[in-house]
C-alpha cells in the first residue's frame, strides 16, 4: 500500500537523474537554501587574509543569533497560518512583552525566572485574546489581529510613559546601573559554555543523521531495517527505543558541541521551531491544525475540536512572541516600547519561504526552519556585499529582499502548479 | 467510411508521477449524439475528459475536433473550440451570484464596457428556466442546495453555446425528477445537432439516454457500442472485468435492540427565517435494521441526520435516546463518541479535508487511537486504517497522496473508510454511493448487510429509489420537514413512496 503499483518505475538508466530531479523538487526549501550559502560563498564578502567569510564559523553563528526573533515568531506565527489564520500582532505583543520584562527586572527588581514567565504570560493572555476573538466571536484573523497589534503597541508606550526602560529611569528603581543589571542580560547573548570540547563531536550527530536517512530511504536500509527488527510489537519497541536514544544522543552531543559558540537566544530560535516541528507532526492538535486550515467544515464534522485548537495555536504564537520579547530586551540592554514593529512581516515572510500556503491546511515547521534560514543568510549576504567597496544602503537592501520573497515564493507556487 | 464525427480522441495516454492513469485510450463522437463513457472509479474517465477540456495535458495522443488536429493548453482553449465541461466536482464560486457564475469569464458588456447586469440576469433566468429550476439569480450559488447548484452549472455550460458539451456525473447530486428535466434538456440538445459526452455510474441513465457508449478499466480502452446492442450485464462486465451477481444484495437481518429513538425533533432552517427545515420528526431505528429516508429536495432528511449528528447545534425541539438513554447532542465530536457516524453528502465540502493525504483523512475521526494520548504515531495510523482501505479497495498511488489526486470515487471511499474506522453503532448515511460505480457499489452494499449483522443500524438516504427499495427494511418518507409516511419493505413501491413525498 505504501509503495506504487508495478509499472511505476522508469527505465533504468535515465531514471536516477531524473529521480535526482524530483527529490530536488520535492525539497525546493532546504536545495534554495544551499543555493543562497553557495551564493554566500562566492559573493558573501572575504576575510581580512582572503577566505570568503562564509567558509567561517562566526558568520553562522551570527546568522542565527542575529535571526533569534524573527525565528522564535516564525514558530507561532507558522501554526497560526498552518490554521489558514494570520497574526499580525506579534510584533507588538514583543514590544509589550519586551518593557514588562525590562520594569519588572529593572524597576520592581522581580528575579529573572519570574520577571521572564510574566512576560511570556503577558504574549500568551494576548493571544489567547486573539483566539477567543478569532474562534468564539468569529472575527477574521486579520482584523483580531490588526487590533491586537494597535493595542498592545499603545499598552507598551502607555505603561512606559512613552520612554525606555533603563536601569536608574525613576527614583524608585531598583537597578541603579548598568552593572546591577540581572545576569540574563548578559546571559543570553553570550555563549552558553566558556569552554567546551571540540566541534568535532557534531560528526557523531552527523553519523546518526546519515544512518537515519540510510535506513528510512535507501532499499538496503529497509530491508536490513525489516530483517533486525521485523514487524513483531517486540522489534518495533525497540526499534522506536532505539531511534528516539540515537536521536537524543545526537541533539545532546549537537548541543555540547556548540555550547561554547551559540547564545542561548540562538539556541532558543533553533529549538522552538524544532520543538514546534515535532508538535505538529507527532500530536493530534498538530493533525488538527492541518485539518481545520484544509477544511474547517468537514473537520467539525470529524469531531476535531476546532475552537479549542485555534485558541491554542494562537496562544502559543502569543507565547513566542513572549519569549522573543525578552531576548530582544536582552540585546537592546533595555525596554523599549517601539521594538518590533514590521517584525510581523519577517515572520510572515519566513513561513511563506519556507513554503506553507497562507490558505492554511498545507506546509510545516520544519519548513519554516528552512524559510527562516534562507531570510537569515540573505540578510548577511545583503549587508556583506560590498560594491565598488560601498556597502548597500537600506533602501538597495529592502529592494533586494523584497525580491527574493518574490522568487521563492514563485518557487514553491511552481511546484504547486506542477502538481 | 462514415461521415467524419466531431470528436476523435487517439492513442491518448497520461500519467502522473508515474501512475498511469490513461493508456492509448480512444474515443469518437458523432454530430448531434449523446456518447455515454462508462468505468469504475480511477478508470480515467475525467481524466480523459479534463484532457479534452484542456485542465490537463497529455503525454500522448491526438485529438481531433471537426477533422483538425487540436492542442488544448487551457481550458479556455477548448472553450473557443466550442467543447463546455460540466466538472465532476461542482465549481462554482460560491459567494457569487447565481447569474454571475452562470456568465464567470464571459460577462455580457455594455456599450460602454461596463458588465450588462440586466442582460446577465435575464439570460441566467431563462436558463435556469428552461432547466426547470427557476430561481432568484442575483442570490449567492452558496444560498442554494447542491442540486441547484449542479443545475446552474449544467446552465453554465448550455451558456456557452458550445456544440460538444461533456457532462461529469451531472445527476450524481439530482433527485430522479430533476435528473429528468436534464435528460429532456439533453435530447433537446441533440435535436440541435449538439454532441454529449455522458458519465455517470446510474446504469438506468447509460440506457435511458445514449446513442453509444465507450467503456473503460483501469485506464485502457475497453470498447464502444451502440447502446441497444450492449445488454447491461455486458455492459458491466465490460467495466469490471467479471460478472456481479447481484446489484442488491440483501440479506434481511433480525431486527434485535432500540438503537435510536428519535421524538418530535425540530430544526429551525439556517436562514433566520423561523421556519422548520425538520418538523416534529419521530423515528425508531433498531439493531440490525437499514431504515431508508426518502423525500424530495427541501423535505428535510439531509437535515434531520445533521441534526442527529450535532451539526447545528442544540435542536429546537425534540428528544433523542440512544439504547434508551436519553442524549442532547449538540457536536458532532459527542455524536462520535456516542457511537454515530455522519457520512454526509457532498465529500467535496463537507467530507474530506482534500489538502490532506488519504491516510490523514482516513484516520481524522479516530486519532484518539493512533497513539497514547494526545500523539498520532504513524505505524499505529497504518495499522488502524489499513483494514479499511483493503476492504473498500481504495485505489490509490500510495496512503501519502493527496486525497484530491484521487478519483471521485474513491474519494468517496475515503470517506467511508473514515467513518468506519470510528466503529460506530448508528451509522448516518447520506447517499454513500453517490460517485461510486456498479462493481463498487455492490461491495457498499454487502458492506451495509455486514455492519447490520454485526447489530449496527443504519439510516439511510439515496436518490436512487431502486437502491432505496432494494436496501431498506423500513422506509420512511418526508415532505418539507415532516414524517408523511412510514413503509413496510413489502409495501413500500416507487409510487407510494412519490406520492407520499410529493404532498402531505
Ligand atoms: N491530479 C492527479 N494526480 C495524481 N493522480 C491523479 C490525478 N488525477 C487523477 N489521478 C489518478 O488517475 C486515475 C484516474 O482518475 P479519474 O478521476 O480519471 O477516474 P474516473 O474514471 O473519473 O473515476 P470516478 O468514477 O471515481 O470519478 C486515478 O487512479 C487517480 O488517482
Ligand atoms: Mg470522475
């Protein structure tokens, strides 16, 4: 059942190019984002002694550390799409979310942990806003949220008085100066280990990877995979066992590995989409996701619950817009109430690169990933390139950009078309 | 040699991503005749006919139109060439007027430009008229019931003037009489010199209305004869490839315990208008029984099972028991878990969520066990749907494809497969077999004496009064909301049961 019907196969000899093709269009996003690393190669600006900077690590572990919110938005903002819904208020959300935890911190002296759930808690209450708007009193995701936006950017410059959050601001502050400052502040944009072992231990990860990818799609691999452990309740335990072990021990060498590179806003970019990928593809509310935004009707009528998994959706875009805007106060150093406006349109944008139709009911996180990258390297592609030894202007910048959502968006319409 | 017909279709052959769907397929129609295409489901008749309309290119083949050689790229080039398409699924844009869609892409201008409204609506009403279904054409198409809708699509199509029109299973949503007006609007066609191509799964129809007929199997060419010279077990043979005993098969089961007690049930219609679309509806439908609701367009039977589902909420009125136990049902998630199952009646919309796979959609209603709680784990999914896919034979490339890349037919397998996954002891059926051919529909209906066995009951509609009759222990009738007669099996005839339908 799994397999095509005899007859299905091409003929041999051409038959591995052309498979070599289809496997390039069916992974559009991950092959666009080699292509834009190649391009950042050849053109991505050189190091002082003439290596392309891309070719060194620091520009990857920029890359993502520079991303961190737009990425952490792109999480939420991909269930909520996935849901044929939109979420423009996100940005806002990060900016309200950002001076609470700056007046928390920095005036009321609350300790971190706290301080960052009250944040977080504060995205989430408004998304949960948005949902209850959204699947209760039936308004259009668009106009909720366009509401939302407007609103939570005023709460943030009201309880602001219109002014940045910085250590001394009132009399009644608790931090005094910039030294006082919690140890997150520091924290979350420095590397995460002072010293660790090597970066080779990632080709362990890399192992794992290979022989993931060897058993699940090579004829060999299956059938040795068949003949170890067959198809008894007995073998598949412990073939299950022995993946999601194999797949722990590769996310925690991944990790050691590049503890003492990656920030933790970085690690927490990575791991809400990862966290978010394997919630929509393992749980019943991510299959719900996909069927409400396919066909909310019939999806009803399936018995799925269809108001409570839009309100959680919406939650947890609310909640990552928390958590994106305590990093962002983390690397401003302060609560400013204007942070985040257009970043909506990042987020959007990585969702859509990435490939998920803004209809709802088709695409995946794991894309977004993908999507979320493609933006992050074009980004440090754009403002590495120099010509006649001027860098761009933001105006060329936003140009260029601008196109590149249009190729890729062209990209993944063509295969749809295809289709 | 024959005169030269209007269509000639050669050697057509396509596949997608490597399954063959079409393999040297021909077809010829004459001037002025009504050419019925006949198969089961995934044969690769609206394949064939998305080809001709050009919604599909082909990998190879000729199509001749009036002895020139054509190539459609878009369906728009068809459309010059004067062939209409009727597609299988109806596709219209529902907020749209009625006289809007039936003009799409060809709107009447003005002298200065501007869209000529006035002609618009006069042209669609007379249409529509001439249909027999007058209705108000600046209404949205979403405001009327899948049968109007399907008849302003045949008014789309006839709009065009084309001098080939194909028709997609155009009864498949029609009751008998509106399936009626459409044949006498078909011969009038072909007394016009206009050529029809003809699918539909209703042997009753093949025979009533074509001159020729062209059979298909599993995307090849299987023949074409004159319609008198082919009896139906010929016929059917041709198109499953073996002799089917029985179309109905029935095997009458003991009628055991109360599964469904149903007393004065009200349903206010959708509109806000107050009126009742089910009107103190009372019913008892016990283990092992098949109870047949029959009724025209607006009697309210479609209704009445969405009401038993939870589809729209609490009721107005009434009291349902199941077993003896008194429920209020007010979503369709606590119908599931009380054991019914709705198959409703237009898969397109309501069915299936077609961006999904076949194995998604099969599985929609019972992920609650297809992993430990609040999961879905893929080998558990396989393993809860694969049962039901073998048994309905759901031709399919792989349970991954969309389930919109399946034939219509097997789309409505899906379904079904869904629905029994949930093991559900009332079963609701709103014309299951619609879009589902002969071979396949004997296998439904075995299905159907199988589940009544196992002591499920089942309420069922079909448009199909032979189906009705061959089905039904007891058949229950309505007109505009209310019960007018309840029929033993052994007094239940097409004629009682059209006059109890047709006045109060
Ligand atoms: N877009 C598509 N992508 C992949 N496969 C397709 C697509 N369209 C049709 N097929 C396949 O082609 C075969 C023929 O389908 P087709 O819709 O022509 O059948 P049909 O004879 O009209 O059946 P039915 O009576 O059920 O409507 C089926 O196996 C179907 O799965
Ligand atoms: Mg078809």
């Amino acid at each position: 059942m799994d397999e095509l019907r005899p007859g299905t196969e091409g003929p041999g000899s051409s038959s591995l190019a052309r498979r070599a093709l289809a496997l390039a269009g069916e992974y559009r996003g991950p092959v666009a984002l080699v292509v834009v690393l190649v391009v950042g190669i050849l053109i991505g600006g050189r190091t002082p002694d003439g290596r392309p900077v891309f070719l060194t690590g620091s520009t990857h572990v920029s890359v993502f550390f520079e991303y961190a919110e737009y990425g952490i938005l792109a999480a939420g903002m991909t269930l909520v799409i996935l849901t044929g819904g939109i979420d423009l208020s996100v940005g806002s959300v990060l900016g309200l979310s950002s001076v609470i935890f700056a007046i928390l911190t920095l005036g009321c002296g609350w300790s971190s942990q706290w301080a960052a759930l009250a944040a977080a808690g504060v995205g989430a209450v408004c998304g949960l806003i948005n949902g209850i708007l959204i699947s209760r009193l039936r308004f259009q995701p668009f106009v909720a949220t366009l509401a939302m936006m407007v609103v939570a950017r005023g709460l943030a410059k009201q309880v602001t008085g219109h002014r940045k959050i910085a250590p001394a601001l009132d009399p009644w502050y608790h931090v005094r100066s910039l030294s006082e400052m919690p140890p997150i502040y520091k924290g979350m944009m420095s590397p995460l280990a002072k010293h660790g072992i090597a970066v080779t231990v990632l080709v362990v990860p890399a192992l794992i990877i290979v022989a993931a990818a060897f058993f699940r799609y090579t004829v060999t691999g299956r059938a040795l995979d068949a003949r170890l452990f067959g198809s008894s309740p007995a073998g598949r335990t412990a073939r299950a066992t022995l993946s999601i072990g194999a797949w722990a021990i590769a996310l925690g060498l991944t990790v050691w590995g590049l503890a003492p590179y990656l920030q933790p806003a970085s690690f927490l970019f990575v791991s809400s989409l990862l966290l978010m990928a394997l919630v929509v593809k393992v749980t019943r509310f991510g299959r719900h996701l996909y069927a409400i935004g396919g066909n909310e009707e019939a999806a009803r009528l399936s018995g799925v619950p269809v108001a409570r998994s839009k309100v959680l959706a919406y939650v947890l875009c609310g909640l990552f817009s928390g958590l994106a805007g305590i990093v962002t106060t983390c690397r401003l150093q302060l609560g400013n109430p204007e942070a985040g406006a257009t970043y909506e349109l990042d987020a959007i944008a990585a969702v859509v690169i990435g490939g998920t139709s803004l209809m709802g009911g088709r695409g995946s996180v794991a894309l977004t990933l993908v999507g979320a990258l493609i933006m992050g390297y074009a980004n440090k592609i754009l403002s590495n390139i120099q010509i006649h030894g001027q860098f761009l202007q933001d105006g060329a910048k936003l140009l260029a950009k601008g196109m590149i959502i249009v190729l890729a968006v062209l990209v993944q319409e063509a295969r749809r078309r295809r289709a | 040699m024959a005169e030269e017909p209007l269509l000639r279709m050669e050697g057509i052959c396509k596949s997608f991503h490597g399954v063959h769907a079409l393999r040297g397929v021909r077809l010829d129609v004459r001037r002025g005749e009504v050419h019925s295409l006949v198969g089961e489901n995934g044969a690769g008749k609206s394949t064939l006919m998305r080809i001709l309309g050009g919604a599909v290119t082909l990998d190879e083949g000729t199509i001749t139109l009036r002895g020139r050689g054509q190539v459609f790229r878009a369906p728009k080039d068809a459309e010059a060439a004067g062939v209409a398409m009727i597609h299988q699924e109806l596709s219209l844009v529902p907020p749209m007027s009625v006289a809007e869609n039936v003009f799409l892409g060809r709107e009447p201008r003005t002298r200065l430009g501007f869209v000529d409204y006035a002609a618009m609506r006069e042209h669609s009403e007379a249409l529509l008229a001439e249909l027999g279904t007058p209705c108000d054409v600046t209404r949205p198409a979403e405001a009327y019931s899948i049968a109007t809708q399907q008849m302003v699509e045949v008014a789309k199509a006839l709009g065009r003037e084309a001098d080939l029109i194909v028709m997609d299973e155009p009864t498949s949503a029609l009751a008998e009489a509106e399936a009626e007006r459409l044949f006498e609007v078909i011969r009038r066609l072909r007394g016009r010199g206009v050529s029809v191509v003809y699918i539909s799964h209703k042997m009753e129809e093949i025979y009533a209305i074509s001159d020729r007929v062209t059979v298909l199997r599993d995307g090849e060419w299987i023949g074409t004869a004159p319609v008198g010279e082919l009896p139906q077990e010929r016929l059917i043979e041709w198109m499953v490839g073996r002799k089917i005993e029985q179309l109905f098969p029935k095997h009458a089961a003991e009628p055991g315990a109360e599964l469904l007690r149903v007393d004065g049930l009200c349903v206010d219609t959708a509109d806000g208008s107050g009126r009742r679309a089910v009107d103190g509806a009372s019913l008892t439908l016990r283990a092992g029984e098949i109870v047949g609701l029959a009724g025209l367009r607006g009697s309210g039977c479609s209704e009445l099972l969405g009401a038993l589902f939870g589809r729209y909420g609490r009721v107005a009125a009434g009291s349902v028991a199941i077993r003896g136990r008194p429920v209020s049902i007010t979503r369709p998630a606590e119908a599931i878990a009380n054991g019914i199952a709705l198959l409703t009646n237009d898969r397109k919309t309501t069915g299936l969520v077609l961006s999904m796979s076949v194995l998604h959609n099969a599985t929609l209603a019972s992920l609650s066990r297809a992993g430990p709680p609040g999961c879905v784990l893929r080998d558990r999914e396989l393993a809860l749907a694969q049962p039901f896919m073998d048994m309905l034979s759901v031709r399919t490339a792989s349970v991954d494809a969309e389930v919109s890349a399946l034939s219509g037919g097997n789309q409505q397998k899906v379904a079904l497969a869904k629905w029994l996954m949930t093991e559900p002891s009332v079963l609701l059926l709103d014309e299951p077999t619609r879009g589902i051919d002969v071979g396949a529909k004997a296998e439904i209906y075995e299905l159907m004496n199988t589940l009544v066995a196992q002591g499920k009951g089942i309420l069922l509609i079909t448009s199909e009064l032979p189906e009705l009759l061959a089905m039904s222990d007891r058949i229950l009738v309505m007109h505009r909301g209310r019960m007018t007669a309840e029929l033993n099996r052994d007094e239940a005839t097409q004629e009682r049961i059209m006059a109890a339908a047709m006045e109060a």
